[in-house]
C-alpha cells in the first residue's frame, strides 16, 4: 500500500488553515450569522399556490406592501412557499400576506402562520452556545484522561478550527443558521472527534511499539494505516448527505449543508490540525513511556 508523506505537508496545511480561519473570523465579524427565526423571533408563513410561482416576484410584491427583512423560499414542492417575517406577529399578517398575493391574479391558499418570539430565540441563542461550550469542555476533559493532556490540546483546536469554518461558511454565504444547523454543527463535533480518536489511538500504539524516535515518521504510518478507514466512512456520509441536500428538501437543505462542510474540515483536521499540532506541543515517548526511575540509593559496602 502506498504511504503518503502527510507531516511532509503539515507547513502548508498549517498556511491553508491559517488563511480559512482568517476568512471565516472577519466574516463573523464583519457580516455575523444569518439567524433564523429559532433565534431571533418573528413570523412565518406558509402558502400554497396552484403552480410554481417566481420567488423574485413574491418578494418584490410583499417589499412594496411595505413588508420588511422577508425571506422567501420553497417548502418541500415547487408550489409551496415559505415566507419568514421578521416582525412582531400580527394574527391577520398571514391573510394580508395571501390577499397580497392574490391581487397580482394568482390562485394562492394560506396553510398556517406561526409565530416565534423574541425571547424564546434569545433563550434558544444563549442556551445553544452554553451547551456547546459545555461539549467542548467535556471533550476536552475525556482526551485528557484517556491519553495525555497533549491531545487534549490537539483535539480540542481541533475542534474548535472545525467550528470556526462551519460557521463561517454560513456567515460568509449568508445562509440561515437555525436549530436544525445547530444541530449539524454539535454532531460535527462529535464526527471529527471520533475520527480524531482512532487516529490519535494509533499514534499512541505505535508511539509505545516503534524502535525509533522520530515523530513525524511514526504519526505518518498511524495515518496511513487508519486512512482507508477514514476515506470509507467520509465518503459513505458524503453520499448519504448528498442524497438528504438533492432530495430532502428546504427543511433540511442547510443541516445537509452543514455536514458536508463538516465532515470535509473535520476529516482534514484529524490529520492535519490534531496530528501534526502534537509536532509543536514537543509530543515524546516519555509522555506516554515514563523513563524507569533509578535507585535513588546503592547499597552501602559492607
């Protein structure tokens, strides 16, 4: 089997890293997420029309009207359509969305209107980032204790490198960041430190069983020997999400998003983040192999 020099490559994966990071933070700063309704309270509202109509046009019609922040996509088929409204909910806001509509000589039906308030996306917002940091802490706690604190350490930049990018695709693409990619990012989370873990098991094996010291040759091989693995439960996810983001429709378009986008970093990241960063951490045998210690006293002569 042919073995790839990955550590050959860690300076220019670091770069590459480096440079996306950079992108996705200004994009955070500068253009911050595109919350949806889960967090920032508003209107939704669902109606039918008797053929496909033009997004362009719904928008223009509800913007003239003198409706504001409107995002409009389809929900599920062609003819069913998804308006978010964020305002204070107004009980007769869905009938006045279908008169609207109706008025340009289109056969429309209202389905439901829903309302999201501003609090309870405030609660989502606040308790949604305490349990990701609180998964991250735990992550962080149960490497420590399963291998050394230099792991820890390597996992958790990791980790956090792979959030970073998947929020900052959202921000910078202005996609809508909901509960549903909420939950895309905690189980990116959770699929990068898995894929993290076998690697990092493989490190310390052959760390523990190789005559030689020299680290990057002895992480190369782990990778390798772990990379068949990695490339078959990566590529069966990508086909299974590409089925959900072609065929799943609007509801779950931007989890599927998510994922791909995760499951791409993450696989990157466990070998090119949580490996190759034990190379600066001065990662050694002696972290895992204490030195046996000496006699601290000789026998005295008789």
């Amino acid at each position: 089997m042919r073995q790839f020099d990955f550590m050959g490559k860690r300076r220019l994966a670091f770069i590459t890293s480096a440079i996306l990071l950079l992108i996705a933070l200004g994009s955070l700063a500068i253009q911050q997420l595109s919350l949806g309704l889960d967090f920032t309270g508003g209107t939704l509202v669902e109606i039918n029309y008797a053929t496909a109509p033009a997004l362009d046009t719904i928008r223009q019609t509800l913007e003239a009207a003198g409706f504001q922040d409107i995002s409009v996509q389809t929900f599920g088929t062609a003819d069913e359509i998804l308006i978010r409204l964020q305002q204070a909910f107004d009980p007769d806001v869905g009938q006045q969305v279908t008169d609207l509509l109706r008025a340009s000589g289109d056969e429309v039906s209202l389905v439901r209107a829903e309302f999201v308030g501003a609090q309870v996306g405030e609660q989502l917002r606040d308790q949604s980032g305490l349990g990701m940091l609180v998964a991250l802490g735990m992550v962080m706690l149960y490497v420590a204790i399963r291998f050394q604190y230099k792991f820890a350490v390597g996992a958790l930049l990791a980790l956090v490198h792979d959030v970073i990018l998947v929020l900052g695709a959202f921000s910078l693409f202005q996609l809508d960041f909901d509960l549903t990619v909420l939950a895309a990012v905690l189980a990116v989370i959770g699929y990068s430190l898995n894929d993290t873990i076998i690697v990092y098991d493989r490190i310390r094996e052959n760390i523990r069983t190789s005559r030689i010291d020299d680290m990057p040759a002895i992480f190369n091989e782990a990778i390798n020997q772990t990379l068949s693995r990695t490339l078959a439960t990566s590529g069966t996810t990508i086909l299974v999400l590409l089925a959900l983001l072609i065929l799943g429709g609007d509801m779950i378009h931007n989890f599927a998003v998510a994922l791909l986008i995760g499951i791409g970093v993450g696989t990157f990241s466990s070998i090119y983040v949580a490996s190759a960063l034990l190379l600066p951490l001065k990662l050694a045998r002696t972290d895992l192999i204490p030195a046996q210690k000496e006699n601290e006293e000789e026998e005295e002569l008789p």
